[in-house]
C-alpha cells in the first residue's frame, strides 16, 4: 500500500533534441564519438532522439494511468489555530501516508502573487541561452547548480529535463543565503532572482513546519515535536524544467525514484505528469494549481511503515526538505 517510487513524464506538447559539438565540461557525454550537449533551445527542434535519451519500455509509464486518490487538506483553518480543524487535518495526512505517502494541500498561506513570480522567473532562467545558464553549473559531487539532463554523471536512459537546485537554511543568521549565492554565481542583473526564491524559500519553509505539526499529531507524539525538530532545517529548493519533446513516448522528464528526504513539497504546472507506483501500477495525481503535492521521504515512510509506536532516530544528513517547481 506504501508510495514506492515516482516519476515524471515529460512534455507531450511535441519537440525534441540534438547531439553537437562543443567544449563542456558537465554536461556531455561520449556516444560513437561525438558529444553529447543537451541544450534545450536545440533539442524542442529534432525529432532525432540519441540512444542515451530512451528508455526501455518496462519502465515507462501508463499513458492512461489511473488517477491516485489523495485528499485535499484544507489548511485555512489549521492555520487560523482553529483545533478541530487540526485534528482532522491531521487524520487525513494520517491516512494518506499510511497508503501512499501523498497528500495535496490548499489555502496553505503562500502568496499566489509569490507563486507566479516563482515561477516567471523560472522560465526567464531556462530561456536563457546554455552558456548563461552554465554560469552556476553544477560540478561533480556538489547538491547545487544547474545541471542539463545530468549527461556527464550517466550515459543511459538519462531524463529529459533540465534543472536548477539551490540550497536554503532556516537558520537565523542566514537571512539572505539565496540572494548572495545568486549574485556570486549569475551576477547583479539577478538580484531580483535571489529575493523572490528567498523569499519562496522561506514561504515554504514556514509551511513545511505546519505540515510537521500535523504529522506530530498524527503519528502520537506532540503537535511541536518535528516542528521543533526541523526548525532550523537544510533544504533543497529544485526548478525542473522539462522542454517539448518530439517524441515524448521515447523518454521521460524523471526517471522512477524514492525521495531519500523527510518531506518534498511540489508545485506543479498544467502540464501534468506526475505518476506514482502504487500497488503494483503506476498512478497519476493531476495538476492542481492552487495546490501545494505533498509527499513524505523515506525518513518519515518508515516511521509510517514499521514503527507507528515509538519515535525513531535520525541521521543529520537526511534532515532534508525539498522544496520544488515543475515546469
């Protein structure tokens, strides 16, 4: 009954990619001796998909997968400190992670001006061209950066995505992490940039702590116990932008894949695609835009799984939250 893994599909609003040759350092890889870049302002354009991109047909999706039933967890009473509301937040996210691990959340507090302008300025970044973007380009063994399509770590069944991944603390002293990382690695012209995902990031960070009351409460202990426990968390905020796709039956945006982290947060566009393996077959949860996805990481699935009376042990370096938008 446990959520086992997720993945998601990439655009079906067709375009695709293309093997050229240039000097990178991460993204490119060796196929019959050419290199591989994956630059998403060429790849919407060919219908040619490199061997590297396919994936083998068991471990593709259902086109018509059946749609996962999750509640929808109104939190504007929750948050209005109303107790009755509380309690049957808390069942709800209760049962949900006994099943599967998903729930959706609504009038969460975010500023859905805050929102949109995350999600502008995601697009402004991935429409720059892939020498300004390699700017914060991830190196080897870092969590950070952007990366495009991961084609310096794997040479197979690689994801048709790009991503930009930045960390943020919710220590007191680190009130604007995200702006001097964004001015350090892209330079002033995105000051702006850096505010909003801080600003993003702590909208966020201020959610996932009402999220880990209700889990608090649902699980037995007190409502403060993993409010208190993640107050100063390490998190991960995460922009995956998967480009059109000629031939999106070949390929997908993300492979199927557990989250090593005590809780994910999801904001996802119109396009859809998210699958989740459960039961046996793979189901789809459709897009919600007033709406927060919510998923419980292997840390918190196994406090679901095997142990519902005692509190167990964590290990600080999967004290992580990942914060992420879908594009």
């Amino acid at each position: 009954m446990a959520k086992d893994c997720i993945e998601t599909t990439p655009s079906r609003t067709t375009r695709h990619h293309h093997p050229k040759d240039q000097d990178q350092d991460q993204d490119q890889c060796e196929d019959g001796g050419k290199t591989l870049v994956f630059d998403a302002q060429l790849l919407r354009y060919h219908s040619s998909i490199p061997q590297q991109f396919i994936w083998p047909d068991h471990e593709k999706p259902s086109a018509d997968a059946p749609e996962l039933l999750v509640p929808l967890i109104d939190l504007g009473d929750f948050l209005s400190g109303n107790p009755v509301a509380a309690m049957e937040a808390s069942r709800l996210v209760g049962e949900a992670c006994q099943k599967h691990g998903f729930f959706l959340v609504v009038n969460h507090g975010v500023d859905k001006t805050l929102i949109a302008h995350a999600l502008k300025y995601m697009d402004s970044f991935f429409e720059l061209p892939l020498s300004d973007k390699q700017k914060a380009q991830r190196n080897i063994g870092e969590s950070c950066g952007y990366a495009s399509s991961f084609t310096g770590r794997f040479s197979s069944k690689l994801p048709w995505k790009e991503t930009l991944s930045f960390s943020y603390t919710a220590e007191e002293n680190s009130s604007k992490h995200i702006e001097q990382y964004f001015h350090s690695r892209m330079g002033e012209d995105f000051a702006e940039f850096g505010r909003v995902y801080q600003d993003y990031c702590e909208a966020m960070s201020t959610l996932s702590l009402g999220i880990m009351e209700l889990l608090g409460m649902s699980l037995g202990v007190s409502r403060a116990h993993f409010k208190e426990y993640f107050k100063e968390n390490d998190s991960i905020m995460r922009l995956n932008y998967y480009p059109p796709c000629q031939k999106p039956e070949l390929t997908l945006g993300t492979g199927p894949h557990c989250d090593p982290t005590s809780l994910t947060i999801l904001h996802q566009d119109q396009v859809g695609g998210l699958q989740v393996y459960v039961d046996n077959e793979w189901c789809s949860i459709s897009p919600n835009f007033d709406a927060f996805v919510v998923n419980i990481g292997d840390t918190f699935m196994v406090r679901y799984r095997f142990a519902p009376s005692c509190v167990i042990n964590y290990h600080h370096g999967i004290l992580i939250i990942s914060f992420m938008l879908n594009r």
